[in-house]
C-alpha cells in the first residue's frame, strides 16, 4: 500500500499578525472633546463662584440711613474767661480773640460773640453791643424789626435788627444789617453781633441769617 508523502513547503510559514485595535473614529473623537471642554467650563465656573466674595443682598425694608460723606466737626472757641464756648465751621474763620469774645469773618460779613458778669437787663446789653460799633464805619443805625424767639443756646433772650450804612476803609459806602442778641445765664451775660451786606430778598434781609442762627443755636453755656 503506498504511503502519502507529507507536503514540503520551501519556506517557513509567516505567523498570522495580531488585527490592530480598531482606531477612534473622528465622529467619536469630537465628542470626547466636546465633553473635556464642557467640563473644564463648568469647573471654571465652580471656582469662580467659590473663590468670589459674596455681594451683600440688598436690602429691601428696615434698612437704615444710607451712608454718606462724613460731615466735619465743627471747631469752637472757649471762652477761658466765662467758659462758654461757640462752634463754628469753614468759611468762618476767627481774625480776633481774647480770654472774652471773639470775632469771625463769615462768608459775608462779621460775627461777634462777648461776655461779661451777669447784671444787665437783656436790653441793656443790646443797647450796649450797639455802642461798640464804631460810628465813623457805621452810620443812620435805625431799628429795622425785633427778633422772636431770640435765643443763645437755649437760653431765652432779647434780639433787635437794625439797618445801617457801612463805609470801609476803602471803597464806596453800601447799606447793612446788624442783628443783635442777648442773653443771661447764671452769673454770665452773653451779646452776640451779626453783621452782613443788606439782601432784600434774605430773612430780615440778612443774607446768612440761617448761619447766624446756627452758631446761636450751637453756643453752650458753662457748666
């Protein structure tokens, strides 16, 4: 019987190679892309949201006053003599003191505030603060109207207006008005001169009338 012969191959066989790992496909790769940055997005914005302080909510009732500019203290003279004190702010500025009284340039004309032992009637010290005017820079004093509710401090007292015609030193003379207060208190009597350009359209045609009364208003007493 014959045999069957075994094939014979020249060459050695070529082992079969491995299939390669299928590569991603560009559709899928644009959606993992997509996915990276929508995530980086939202981790940005996590950070974000944490590390920014937190606006303060705005408040809707009961809120309180706004803040503002703080306003500026004013400044005062004290009276080492009698102890009372007079507050004022800028444009005032004092030009002359003593251990007695005091004189302000204001933004417009002159205020003076002085003491003195107690003694006098109110009136009297009216009359009296008047006198001190000088005569050759004030001239035709004549009542103009009284002063209701005068007041220093809070202390009750007598106030009289009253029109004048300046003459300064230089130039040429223009009508006035002179407001005059006083006031006792214990053993201290208080006059106060206020003097300014006459305004026929101010209060009692003293155009910072409301300056003056703010400084009266502001005066304190001793003690």
């Amino acid at each position: 019987m014959a045999t069957r012969s075994r094939a014979w191959y020249p060459y050695q066989s070529i082992p079969r190679r491995e299939a390669a790992p299928p590569r991603l496909g560009r559709a899928r790769f644009l959606l993992v892309l997509l996915v990276v940055i929508a995530l980086g997005a939202i981790l940005v914005t996590v950070l974000a949201a944490v590390l920014t302080p937190a606006q303060p909510a705005t408040c809707t009732q009961h809120c309180g006053p706004t803040p503002g500019v703080p306003v500026p203290q004013p400044a005062r003279y004290h009276s080492a003599a009698y102890g009372f004190e007079v507050a004022y702010t800028d444009p005032w500025k004092v030009v002359q003191q003593d251990s007695k009284s005091v004189i302000f340039q204001t933004a417009a004309g002159q205020f003076l505030v002085y003491g003195q032992p107690a003694g006098k009637s109110d009136q009297q010290l009216v009359q009296e603060a008047l006198a001190t005017l000088p005569d050759t820079q004030f001239q035709s004093i004549t009542p103009a109207t009284s002063i209701r509710g005068a007041h220093v401090g809070y202390q009750n007292g007598t106030g009289e207006v009253f029109s004048s015609t300046f003459l300064p030193q230089s130039g040429r003379a223009i009508r006035a008005r002179i407001a005059v207060v006083a006031a006792t208190k214990g053993g201290v009597s208080v006059s106060v001169v206020g003097i300014d350009p006459w305004v026929a359209a101010a209060p009692n045609g003293i155009p910072e009338s409301s300056q003056f009364d703010a400084a009266l208003s502001l005066f304190q007493w001793p003690g």
